[in-house]
C-alpha cells in the first residue's frame, strides 16, 4: 500500500464516522457502520405519503409508542406531536439498535401500540 491509498482509505473511514452515531470509541459497533443505501425514486411517493399520514397521530399516541417501547426521549407537556416526532426521529437516526427494535416488533403480530403505527415506521425505516 502506498501513502495515498492510506490517505484515501482515512478520509473514506473518516466521512464514514462523520455520518455515524457520535458515540465514545470503545462503544462502537458494527452495526453503525452499516451504511443506509438512499431509497429508490420510485418508494419516495409511497414514503412521503406514509410520512404525511403519521401527522394523523396524537401526542398521546406518540408518549405511549415511546414508553412502550422504551425509548429514553424526554417529552415535556408543553411540546407539540411534531416535536415529539422530531426527538423520536433523531433518536431513531442515531440508534440503530432502536430501529432494529421498531423493525422486530412490527414483525410480530401482538403489539402493544397501534399496528398502524409500527407498520408506518417500519416502512420508513427501511426505505
């Protein structure tokens, strides 16, 4: 290997851990080297849409997704669903383990929340 493949290499690994979790070294994991591929032209239609119809659930909702599922996101009582949704959607962003969560109990038929939600972010999750 010559000096500018290694300088290719870091600054490929570099961009990788840029758009990784923020995370202390020795909490890293495989999993969060799993590069998400960008969904195809033809899903973003069907996401979008998808995406627009979680706007029809509550606050009340959304409180009880996050605890039953566990997920450590603070709500205060002044925030709006939409700001519930954002804290959630960050937190799902930077916690692959809590999507593969999401994943695993949208596969299973007995959930304790709405199936229609589980479904809805399933779906985004794997576009």
């Amino acid at each position: 290997m010559k000096t500018h493949d290694l300088a290719k290499a870091l600054e490929t690994l570099a961009r990788i851990l840029r758009g990784s979790p923020n995370v202390p070294i020795d909490e890293m994991s495989p999993v969060n080297f799993i590069p998400r591929k960008p969904p195809e032209p033809s899903e973003i239609p069907l996401a979008l849409g998808t995406l627009v119809s979680l706007a029809d659930i509550g606050k009340l909702q959304w409180i009880e997704f996050i605890k039953a599922n566990g997920f450590p996101i603070e709500v205060r009582p002044r925030d709006a669903a939409r700001d519930v949704v954002g804290k959630l959607l960050r937190y799902l962003e930077q916690s692959p383990e809590a999507r593969n969560k999401i994943t695993n109990v949208a596969e299973r038929s007995r959930s304790q929340t709405s199936p229609e939600l589980q479904k809805a972010l399933d779906f985004l999750l794997k576009t």
